[in-house]
C-alpha cells in the first residue's frame, strides 16, 4: 500500500493528460514502437492506446516541459499521422 501512495504523490501537480486521435490504422507492432518512443522522452511521463480504439492515444505529459502541440509535433515526427482531440 505504501508504494501505491509514494507513486500517486511522484507525479508532478503538473501533468495533464491529452487525447490524440491517429488517422491512419497502425498494427500492434507500430502502436508498440510509437509508446515506446514517446515514453523515451523526459517530459511524457506515459502513452497509451485506448483498449479496442486503436486510433485514441491518451499521453500524459509534463506541461511546464511540453505544451499539447509539442506532443501532437512528437506523434508527427514518428511519421504518424495525427490531429488532437484535447484535455481528459
């Protein structure tokens, strides 16, 4: 129970969490490898897709480093193409 709550309160106050809406169909393999690069980066704390809806993406990310366009830029810059849905 103790590390539920230590890892509850390592979150920043500053994260947001955004929907990104992918465009195109991508196979488990690509979905996998977008994650992964996105969660490589220091600011994004996570990314997933949503269950049975391939084509939503929920990223959490820092806001003080990024802003939802810079995320939106980092999806793009995977050759991926994507429009932003909004805040959660």
């Amino acid at each position: 129970m103790g590390q539920v709550i230590q890892s509850i309160m390592a979150e920043p106050e500053n994260t947001v969490e955004i929907v990104v809406h992918i465009t195109e169909t991508l196979g488990e393999q690509r979905r996998g490898d977008l994650v992964a690069g996105l969660e490589d980066n220091g600011g994004i704390t996570t990314a997933e897709f949503c269950p049975l809806r391939y084509h939503l993406m929920l990223v959490r990310y820092d806001r003080d480093i990024y802003s939802s366009q810079d995320v939106l830029d980092r999806v793009r810059a995977q050759n991926v193409d994507a429009r932003l849905i909004g805040p959660v």
